[in-house]
C-alpha cells in the first residue's frame, strides 16, 4: 500500500468514527427532544426499574434516555470523547465495550438499586468507558495501550469517585457496574500475554 493509499484508509476511518459516534450523539438529542416537547418526560418510564421484570427492557432504552437537557449535555462530551479513544485501536471495539458496559451496568442497577426508582442515561456506559480505558494498559501491555491509560487517568480520573454513593438522583450502581463493564471488556480484547 502506498502513502496516498494509507492516509485515504485513515481518513474513511475516521468519517466512520465521525459517523457512528455523531449518529449516537444526535439520537439521543433527538430522543430527549421528542420526550420533553412530546412526551413531556413519559418516556423516561422505558429505564431501568430495578427488581420488576419489565423494568429490565430498561438496559437497552435508558442510555438513550436522560432527565433533561443539561443531564444529556453533561454526558454528551465524555461519550464522544471516551468513545473516540476506545476506537483508536479498532472501531469494532466500541460496539463490543459500550454493549459489555451497557449489559453489566444496567443488570447492576436492576438487582442492587433500590426499588421503585426509575435509572436513564448513558452515563453507565460512560463509566464502561472509562474502565475500559483505564484497565486497557493493563491487561493489552503495550507501550500505545499503557500511554493511553495514563492519559485518561491524568484527564478523566475525578470521575472515579462517581462509583460511589455521593448524591442523590445519581445512579452510583449504573456508575460502579459500568466501570467493572468496561474493566470485563478490556480482559475480553486485549491479546492473550504469555
């Protein structure tokens, strides 16, 4: 493969990256704009309820689901951005950790959030990430994966503490199962070491 040849492969890359990560983004967008001008918030009643069966179609609807439009602003950055990383070593990759992370942390908050409460945002998934991309290094030992992980230590690491009981109305459970998520999906892709 020549030059022009690596950099035209570079670039389709990054429009896919573009794509995926920016399609997901205006969903939600569009999602959050339809259930407070339409639904005026009924649709937050499609997360995650923990301990009642239907509640748990909840973990393929809440993290596209948020309590206004500050809450969704304040997730959007992190999701573009963790989610950026994570493709850098392969775009597959982020279909296969934001699907672990969305699985563990939304089954988290169903068995151990407290009853009759209603779970919506990506920010479980967002905390995948986060582990993904902070246990990565560990686990893949590589030079790029370890440089990564420091990196997201250095920028993102204050929001560990999201894994803790802090505030109320904060999903702490979807944050904890989310991180352990996203931890399980950097043991799962990363290249068996000797």
């Amino acid at each position: 493969m020549s030059r022009r040849d690596d950099a035209k492969a570079i670039v389709n890359e990054l429009k896919t990256q573009v794509l995926i990560l920016g399609g997901l983004v205006a969903l939600m967008w569009i999602v959050e704009f339809f259930d407070l001008m339409v639904f005026r918030g009924q649709l937050d009643y499609f997360g995650i309820i923990p301990g009642v069966p239907i509640g748990l179609r909840g973990i393929l609807f809440a993290p596209f689901l948020h309590g206004n439009f500050l809450h969704l602003a304040a997730n959007t950055i992190p999701f573009v951005t963790l989610g950026w990383l994570i493709m850098l070593r392969e775009t597959s990759d982020f279909f296969v950790v934001s699907a672990i992370s969305m699985i563990i942390s939304g089954l988290g908050v169903w068995l151990f959030a407290p009853p009759r409460s209603i779970h919506i945002g990506a920010s479980g998934v967002i905390f995948g990430y986060l582990g993904y991309l902070l246990f990565r290094g560990y686990f893949q030992r590589s030079p790029g994966a370890i440089f990564l992980s420091l990196f997201v230590a250095l920028v993102y690491g204050s929001m560990i503490w999201g894994v803790f009981p802090s505030q109320i109305g904060i999903s702490w459970q979807g944050h904890l199962f989310g991180f352990i998520g996203g931890a399980i999906a950097a043991r799962l892709l990363s290249p068996q070491k000797r």
